[in-house]
C-alpha cells in the first residue's frame, strides 16, 4: 500500500449466508455486483461470522475484539464508548469516516468513532432484547416465529426496503460530496444494508428474476426434533414447535423471496458503486463486501441465524481495489474480529505498539500473498438459545463446538461440508476432539464467564424495566441536517456553491 492512502468502502449485508452467493457456487442466485467485485478482487471461502447474531457480530466486526472480551453478550448490549472500534482507529491514522446504515449499536452512544451518520438505525438501541439466563428456555415475546416462513412472498413495499434505498442513496450522495468537498483526507465510508433478513418477501420484479419450480430445497431436509443435536432441538423449541403448518411450499417460497432479496441488495450495492465510479474515487478505493452472519434457511429444518451450523455462520468476505490481486480465493480461517487489523494495516497504522488495545483478531493482508493453513477462526453465542456460553473453532478442516450443558459437536468440514457426520464419539478423531477442546479450555474461562454473563442480563433488565416506566427517552440516532448550508443558501457565493457541482476527470 505504496503513496496515497486507499479510501476504504465497506459494504454489508445483513443475515447473507456465504453459500447463498454464486461466487460461492450457488448456481441459481444472481448477483452481477457482487460478482464484479469478486471478479477483479480476492474471495475468502472460509470467513466467519464471531457472533452468528446481528449487534454482536457488528461489535467484533467494529473492535477487532470477541464478544467475550468486551461482554457483547445478545442483541442488547453495549460496549463502553472507550472501548477502540476501527473508526476510532482510521480518524486517528487520517482518515474521514462515516456510517450509512445499520450498525444496531445500543446505548446512548450511537456513532462509536463515526465521524458522521446519514441515516438512523433499523433496529431498537435499548435493553429489550436482553436474553434470560435465569429462565434461558422462556419463549420472549421479541423472538422469531415461523410466520415470516408462512408468509413469505411478494411485498411491492416493505419498511427493509424504505430503509435500504435510504442507506444506498445517502451513502451515494456521501460519495458525491466527498468527491467536491474541500476535505482531500482519505475515506472510510461503510454502507450497511438490513437485506436479506427476513421477512422472506421481496418486490415481484425481484421475485421474477427466479423460476419457482427451479427454486432449490435445502441439501439437508427436515431432521425431527427429536433426533437433532439438542441446540437445534432448542431452536425449533423456541421459534417453531409446529404452529404454524410449514409445509415443503412454504420453504420454496421463503427460498425464492430470500434469493429475490440477495439480488436486491446486490442491486443496491451496484448504486453505491455507481457512485463511487461517478464521483471519480473508484481507482484509489479499496472495496469490501461482507455480511454479519448467514441464514440457515431451511437446511435441517432451522432457519435464521444463531446456529454454528455452516450456512448461519460462513459469511462472505470479498475485497477488492489497489493492492488486492484478482482472481484470488483464499483458504485460510479468517472472521469478523480480522476486519479491524486488516484496516488498521491498510490505513498505514499496523504496529500495535502505543495502542491501549491489541485486537484478538490478525490482518487479512499477509494472506493475499501466502495463504495459510495454521490460522483458526473463532465464533461465540452467548444469547438466547443457549444457557451457557457457547462457542466454535474452526481449525484446519475441522470445526468444533463446544457448550457445558450439550455434548460437543465435531465435523470434518472437507470431507462432510453438510455437517451430517458428527466425529465427537469417534475414535479415530479422538485426537482432534481432545486438542480442539484443550484449545477452548486454554481460551475461555467458561464458569467466570457465564457469571458475567448472568449478572450483565440481570443489570439490563433492570434498567429495561425502569427506562420504559413514566417519560421514556430514547436512545435511537436521529441524523442532523443543517439545511441552511444546503444547496444555494446563501452562506457562500453563488459562484463558489455553483463550482460545486464539477466532479472533474
């Protein structure tokens, strides 16, 4: 990364499984962006989610750090606002940030480093969706249920797509600003869609794309409650049970919608590259692609995310721009907490010495020169579902995973990428299994950990229960438009206001 820095633009999806994209060989999905990126960049076929649920991921994606390090427990905690995110580490190294989109912080704290922030979040910044430990196998009133599979269609309008056409041409407008603005410091501009999470609907030209009957079955059918692992059995518990008369048609259909909305968000995503290209910026712009955690989608009968399972948490990572070689796919274990060294290295800033923090994640750069074998990637959930901390590793070709109250899981990934061959019990693996489990032991201190947890629920609750009594005040982002600096104001001259408008080749 030689003379100017890079701008950096990173694009996020929300709830896209790696498998469900062509450049990881779904043949049926169309995503011509995304294929373009990865056509002139590399592709990391082994990159995990670090929290296979949405504000967790988003918080190791933005610290570079496990959630277990920075108590990121469910979809309702925050982080202290001292704790370094990679926009907190780009401002220092010189560069101009900004967030358009989703990032589900919550607390009163709503930018994080971000310089700027065009559009309020999707979802709530409060304590509601505090998981319960103390009853851990309690149904919330917040949980997911199997009406978004029964329901699942065609929606001309949607709120996730009022949202997303706001975060794509704001993002867009951002870029065009940038581009006439007399601020010449490098970029980092992140533009989070919420597609394709569910609902399962998508606008009918999207559902058109796609032939009904063609709409592919998940690869591993419908496994019985009873014989599931007790994780998954746990999940059907809670979001299931049978209520709602899901038959094979209703799963076509949630498929085809999810498909209709991958290419929706790919459409999306070509805007705010449309932008980037226009605005003259695309040559000196290092692109990245990625998604918080996948969807399981039917695939053994689960759906949504907080499983360790392969299609809820391998997401995509796709990089491409100056200093990325094309065409490359990398094998290495790779997850989300890796983005905030590989910016921080990009950015000119790799030397961790003087930094309050050094992140649990390793740069990405190394590997687009040597890929490696040696590194291994981590996972953890620690929210509803679970009544213990719950974790994964991803070592070499096998991963692990690994909670107090269930057996452990072992699969060869290589040899059994639809994970229908548990190793745990097999004697043949017994070395795998013994090091991969010495491996968790060295890592986490589960017993500490679980009390932190507990205490942390309990706290929130509390203070849930008492911010929603009497005055409520909110800690939701509203973004701020100083509308007499707009346009032809009057707080320049015309003729300056007008110069404005030349992007120049």
């Amino acid at each position: 990364m030689n003379g100017r820095k890079p701008n950096i633009l990173i694009l996020m999806a929300d709830q896209l499984g790696a498998a469900a994209l062509p450049v990881y060989g779904h043949g049926l999905v169309k995503t011509p962006n995304l294929d373009r990126i990865a056509k002139r960049g590399a592709v990391f076929d082994n990159f995990y989610s670090s929290f296979p649920l949405c504000a967790p991921a988003r918080l190791a994606l933005m610290t570079g750090r496990l959630c277990s390090s920075i108590q990121a427990w469910d979809n309702a905690a925050q982080i202290p606002s001292d704790i370094p995110t990679f926009a907190h580490y780009l401002r220092v190294l010189g560069y101009r940030t900004c967030l358009s989109g989703k990032m589900h912080f919550i607390g009163p704290d709503q930018l994080h480093g971000f310089e700027e922030r065009t559009t309020t979040d999707i979802c709530p910044a409060d304590f509601n969706w505090t998981a319960d430990w103390d009853d851990p196998w309690r149904t919330m009133d917040w949980f997911h249920d199997m009406k978004n599979v029964s329901n699942a269609g065609v929606a001309e309008r949607a709120l996730q797509q009022d949202y997303d056409e706001e975060v794509a041409h704001n993002a867009r407008r951002w870029l065009f600003d940038q581009a006439r603005d007399a601020d010449d410091r490098p970029f980092l501009l992140v533009a989070s869609f919420t597609h394709p999470h569910d609902p399962y609907v998508t606008p009918k030209r999207f559902w058109d794309l796609y032939d009904h009957d063609a709409i592919d079955m998940p690869r591993v059918p419908f496994i019985a409650p009873e014989q599931r692992d007790p994780h998954s059995r746990r999940l059907w518990e809670q979001y299931d049970r049978g209520e709602f008369g899901v038959e094979d048609e209703h799963v076509r259909n949630a498929r085809h919608a999810y498909y209709g909305s991958v290419s929706y968000v790919d459409e999306r995503v070509g805007e705010v590259l449309d932008g980037l290209e226009r605005s003259k910026l695309a040559d000196n712009t290092i692109v990245i692609f990625l998604a918080d955690h996948g969807d399981m989608l039917g695939e053994r009968g689960l759906w949504y995310k907080m499983s360790f399972y392969d299609w809820s948490s391998r997401v995509p990572l796709i990089m491409a721009g100056p200093g990325i070689p094309e065409g490359k796919r990398i094998n290495a274990n790779a997850a989300l907490i890796d983005i905030l060294p590989t910016l921080v290295e990009i950015a000119g800033g790799a030397n961790w010495d003087g930094y309050p923090d050094i992140p649990d994640g390793h740069s990405l750069l190394p590997l687009l020169e040597n890929d490696s074998n040696d590194r291994v990637a981590v996972s953890e959930l620690m929210s509803e579902g679970v009544a213990a901390p719950y974790v994964m590793l991803r070592k070499g070709r096998f991963n692990l995973t690994y909670v107090e109250h269930d057996p452990p899981q072992l699969f060869d990934m290589a040899a059994d990428p639809d994970e229908l061959h548990d190793l745990a019990d097999s004697l043949g693996h017994s070395h795998v299994l013994a090091d991969m489990l010495s491996e968790v032991e060295r890592r986490w201190d589960m017993d500490k950990l679980k009390g932190e947890i507990l205490v942390s629920q309990r706290r929130r609750r509390l203070v849930y229960k008492a911010l929603s009594t009497g005055k409520i005040t909110p800690w939701d982002y509203q973004p701020w438009q100083d509308s007499s600096l707009q346009y032809y104001r009057g707080h320049k001259s015309y003729h300056d206001a007008e110069a404005r408008d030349l992007i120049k080749p």
